[in-house]
C-alpha cells in the first residue's frame, strides 16, 4: 500500500515539474533548434527529440528525476538557485536538491517538509521546566526544549532585526532568573526604562536610564570581588562561595542591555563595558548585550570579541549574520519572530525561543478580556474539533460559517496576544501554514464549558424548585 502511494506521489511530482520546465519556457521542441544540422545531430546523437523530458526513478526516501539535457533551452536557468526555490513553491514545500554530475538529476522529497518545522512551533514558556535557578530558556529545538546556564553562557551577545523577537527572547531570561532567586539584575533597555520598568519593584532588580550610572558601580563591585578572590586564592566565583555559608555567598550579577547602539552614545561606556566583558566572568558577572543593529559600527571587535556566546535572530543579510556569529547562516533561518541560531560550544543550533508571559506580580491586569464571546467559542470549538488545532482563516471561515474575514483575523491577534495561538508558522520555505492552538485555549474552553453546565443546572434546579413550589402550592389549595 505504500508503494502505491508513493508511485502516485512520484507520478504528482513528475507531472508537476514537467508542468513547471513548461511554463518557465525552458523546454526545447524540435522547431527551436538553431537549424536543421543541429537537429539532425541531436538525433544521431541520442535521439534526444523522441526521448521523453523527464524519467521518474524511485528511492526509498524521494523521488529522483533525471532530465534530458537535450531537451534544455537554458541549464544555467534550471541549475539556479531561484528555478530550485520557484519548484519548491510548486511542489508545496518539498526538499529540493539539484546535482549536475555526468547528467541534471533533481531529487525531491516525497512529502512537504511540515514536520521540521511544526517541531520548532512558537509555544509558551513552562517556568516549572527550569533545571536550576541560573538557567535561562533558547527554546524549543528538533531535538527538545534547550534550556543553558548562566555560568555555560558566560557573556552574552544577541542581535536580530527589528521586531523579530529578541526583546520577548530577554523578558522570558529576566522571568527564569527572578523566578531561581539567585541572581541580581540590572536592566537598561534605551527607552529611558519603559521596557524594564515592570521589574523596578522586584527584589535584586535595578533598572536603570543611563547606562553610565551603574556600569560605574558594576566595575567597583568587580574590582572588589578581584580583590576578594586574590585573598581567597580562588580562581573564581563557583571556587570562592563553595566553602562559604548563605550569607557569606556572592550572587551573580546578569547586566542586561536591550539595546546596546544607545548605550554606546553615552561618552566612555565602550572603554568600560569593555573591561566587563573581559574581566567579569571570573567573578560572576555576566553581560547580555542585544542589538536590532548587528553592524560592525556598534558590534565592534573589542566588544565582541570577548562575548563568547552568540545568538542570532533572523537577519537581512549576510553580513549582519557575520556580526553576530562570524559565520554567515542567519540570514537563511525562517523570517519567524523567535527562529534563532546559538553559537555555544563550538556547535550552531536552531531554535524557537519560548513566549514568554511579560506579566509580573506588580503589574497592572491585562486590558485584554480572556472571556471568550459566543462567535469565538463557536470558532474555538471547530478549531479543536474539526481543523486539528489549525487557525486557518479561511478553513475556519468554512467550518464555522462566518463570513466576516475581518472578525475571523481580529479573533487571530487577541488570541495570539494572550497565548492562545501561536504566531504564524512556516515551513521550510518560508511559506506560512497558519497558528496553533495553545494548551491554554484548550483549558478556557474547558472552563467556560464547566461554567455553562454550572449555569445549566442552577436553570435546571431553580426549574425544579419552581415546580416543588407550585406542587405544595396546589396541595395547600387542595386541603
């Protein structure tokens, strides 16, 4: 039965690649030869003009498609990346790989490539996963949810454009380490405090406007400790605490800088953030410095030398990409808000970062209701029931009978606002297959359907207590 099937997908694939070489104007018919000479050649040489385009030769994991050369107007057009890229949008996303070696052979996977990316989906930072207090959530990779230490990380460089998740990839770090308790913080986001300002009242956490005010602080206190360990004779902050009682204990210090192009607008901070950077990690400071400007003018050598830990977002272009990481391979990520690249260890993964629940224990409640209205219980419904958990306006439109396309994507952005839904996916080509449900969607609807059965048995037993009532009421008329 599987061989049945995959016959027919390779006969789909074939049938959809002849249709493409078609269209793109790059099949040679016998008219098109140049004259009569190089016709009668071709033919004397294969028989080129009665051989078919493509043969169709099946393999255990994808479909091999050898291509007659002679039936090519233009192999540098077929050989380039933008026909590969173009057929891959034909072919729904399938894997495409093209090799010119002793004839054209395009090998293509059977099946579009939605697993891949369905295991690195936008889903809700779990707080309770946390291994240890100095650990901080990447995100989920192919393997399993990545979470390092602080210690692992060491000094911190971060860069991505702009709104591609890198301040929400920050407020779930801050979370895991106000939540382990073991760490102080000291916030700088360049927007005079507006980002960070929910932190200001909890307990290790300084927010700051300028930069300068507590990077003049932080090198006294490193200095000091430099002079702690010396007369410890210790090499460091695990060494040095590791014989010492709670109160005797040093704790380590995260600097966050969400932006790090205005902190270096004010006078000497480079020279400084420098020698942070350099000297810190002995002593259990660790900056975290993130950038929507990853150039080479704000990134310098000096600052990024010594930050042993590099993530990248999704970037432009190459050269951002070789800012961060110095290697190229951001800029090829998915341009998915939370898609990441971690250089650590001598090793590049890809992940999706958590999103995280920015809301503290001082904040102000959501202006958002989480109290779902009749049309989106309706549409919640047949998202779980009947679309598998997909958001997919127009599906949900035809499952549901709404007809307002505009009420269907509003319902999308508040629930994606309040973790409903996940941002939109996309597969390997970048092509956007809709928004999934979220486990906490699933436990609204859960509870709004324990309320309305609540609400359905006081009607019922006020019902019932009306009827006892007008029994007795009858009965006392009938005595």
């Amino acid at each position: 039965m599987a061989n049945q099937i995959e016959r027919r997908v390779a006969e789909h694939i074939a049938t959809m690649t002849y249709q493409h070489l078609t269209r793109s104007n790059l099949v040679r018919d016998p008219a098109s030869f140049d004259s009569a000479q190089d016709f009668d050649s071709a033919q004397d040489a294969q028989g080129a003009t009665d051989e078919p385009l493509i043969w169709v030769w099946q393999c255990p994991d994808r479909v091999v498609l050898i291509v007659n050369p002679l039936r090519i107007k233009n192999l540098d057009a077929l050989l380039s990346h933008r026909f590969t890229h173009h057929l891959g949008t034909v072919l729904q996303g399938r894997r495409i790989a093209v090799m010119n070696h002793r004839g054209i052979f395009l090998q293509v996977g059977y099946y579009p490539e939605l697993a891949r990316d369905l295991a690195l989906a936008s889903k809700p930072l779990d707080l309770s996963r946390q291994p240890s207090p100095l650990h901080v959530p990447i995100g989920a990779t192919h393997r399993d949810d990545l979470w390092l230490s602080l210690v692992e990380l060491d000094a911190i460089l971060i860069g991505g454009a702009r709104r591609m998740g890198k301040t929400n990839l920050l407020h779930g770090w801050i979370a895991a380490l106000l939540q382990g308790g073991e760490t102080r913080l000291i916030l700088y986001d360049g927007k005079g405090g507006v980002e960070f300002a929910r932190y200001a009242h909890q307990p290790r956490v300084q927010v700051v406007e300028k930069l300068s005010d507590a990077l003049g602080e932080l090198f006294a206190e490193m200095n000091t400790r430099l002079d702690a360990l010396r007369r410890a004779r210790v090499a460091n902050l695990a060494e040095y605490n590791r014989d010492k009682n709670a109160g005797g204990r040093l704790e380590r210090i995260a600097l966050i800088v969400d932006e790090l192009a205005f902190a270096l607008n004010e006078p000497g901070i480079e020279d400084v953030l420098v020698d942070v950077i350099a000297r810190g990690g002995a002593v259990g400071i660790h900056p975290i410095l993130a950038t929507q400007r990853p150039s080479s003018d704000v990134v310098t050598p000096r600052i990024k030398s010594n930050l042993v830990t590099r993530l990248a977002l999704p970037v432009p272009d190459r050269a951002s990409s070789m800012v961060i990481l110095d290697r190229a391979g951001a800029e090829a990520i998915a341009k998915t808000p939370g898609r990441l690249l971690i250089a650590h260890r001598a090793r590049h993964i890809e992940a999706q970062a958590f999103v995280a629940n920015i809301e503290t224990p001082n904040s102000s409640p959501s202006l958002v209701s989480s109290r779902l209205s009749e049309r989106e219980t309706r549409i919640a419904q047949a998202i779980v029931e009947q679309l598998d958990g997909w958001f997919v306006t127009k599906r949900v439109m035809a499952a549901t009978g709404e007809r307002d396309v505009g009420f269907v994507n509003q319902v999308a952005q508040r629930w994606e606002l309040l973790g409903y839904l996940t941002p939109v996916l996309k597969n390997a080509r970048g092509h956007n297959l809709g928004r999934r449900v979220t486990e906490r969607l699933n436990q609204v609807l859960a509870h709004e359907s324990g309320e309305s059965a609540n609400e359905a048995n006081q009607v019922e037993s006020g019902a019932n207590l009306d009827l006892s009532a007008e029994n007795a009421a009858c009965a006392e008329r009938k005595g």
